[in-house]
C-alpha cells in the first residue's frame, strides 16, 4: 500500500475492463493506484444466469453492493437472494460464489480492500481468446491469491 491516496473524480464512464463470452462485464471505477492501496472498486454487470466459481480471495475482503436485479450469494455454507440495496460482506479466507437469478441484468459494486484484485480483470483481458480459458484465467487469478473453492 502507497502512503497516500489522490483524490478521485470519475467524471467520464471508463469503459469495460473485461467483457467475458457470455456478456457480463467488468469496469474498473476505482484503482487501487489512486487509493494508496486502500480499496479498489469495481462495478460488474451479470446477465441472468451467468455467475462466477465458487472461489477464495486469501489477500482482500470483498463487499458487494446489489445496484439493479437480482442474486444468489453464497458465502461459506449460507446462501441470500439479494436485491437492491443489499450489501453483502465476504471476508478473506471465506469460500464464495454468486450469480445472477433474476430476469434482467445483475448489476453490483464490488469494493475490495485492500484494493489490487481489479488489476486482475486487465490482466485477464490481456489475454485476447485465452481469456475465456478456464485454466488461463485461473493462473492469472493464483497470482492475486484467490483459488477455487
């Protein structure tokens, strides 16, 4: 973590940091670089259906905020259906999934603190079609320490 953090204005919209094959998105809002390492927030965008593995972060908690849809989040051995205005809170170490079981886009901001996970989608992205890669992917994703549950 830096010793100091810049304020942050997002005046334009960024545009998506990764778009996976099955449509969802992810945009970066907030990097970690202009946090002083604090957090790192990003904003994920699920069509219905779609989801993430059930994984682990072991270097970051992860707050999600539901904007619009509707998920299933599973942390550990409980599981909520959450809409709008629902936080819900994944400490490290905890195992966790979630999707989208709604009819419309699942919509969340993802803080993750301390921030540096996000860096992980460009990384990603980086990739070009070895991106939609299960076994790619998960080696980037074993560098910022998050495994499959």
């Amino acid at each position: 973590m830096s010793e100091s953090s810049e304020p942050h204005y997002l005046t334009e919209r960024p545009p998506p940091a990764l778009v996976r094959a099955s449509g969802a998105t992810v945009t970066i809002l907030v990097p970690a670089a202009v946090s002083g390492g604090a957090i790192g927030v990003i904003e994920t965008v699920f069509p219905p259906g779609d989801g993430v593995p059930f994984h682990m972060h072991s270097r970051e908690d992860e707050t999600f905020y539901v904007v619009s849809g509707t998920g299933e989040f599973r942390l550990g051995d409980t599981t909520v259906v959450s809409g709008p205005g629902s936080i819900i809170f994944g400490p490290r170490d905890v195992p966790h999934t979630f999707r989208n079981v709604g009819d419309t886009d699942l919509k969340c901001l993802i803080v993750y603190s301390p921030g540096g996970f996000e860096q992980s989608f460009l990384d990603i992205a980086a990739l070009g079609e070895a991106g939609n890669d299960p076994r790619a992917t998960g080696i980037v994703l074993q560098r910022y320490g998050l495994t499959r549950a």
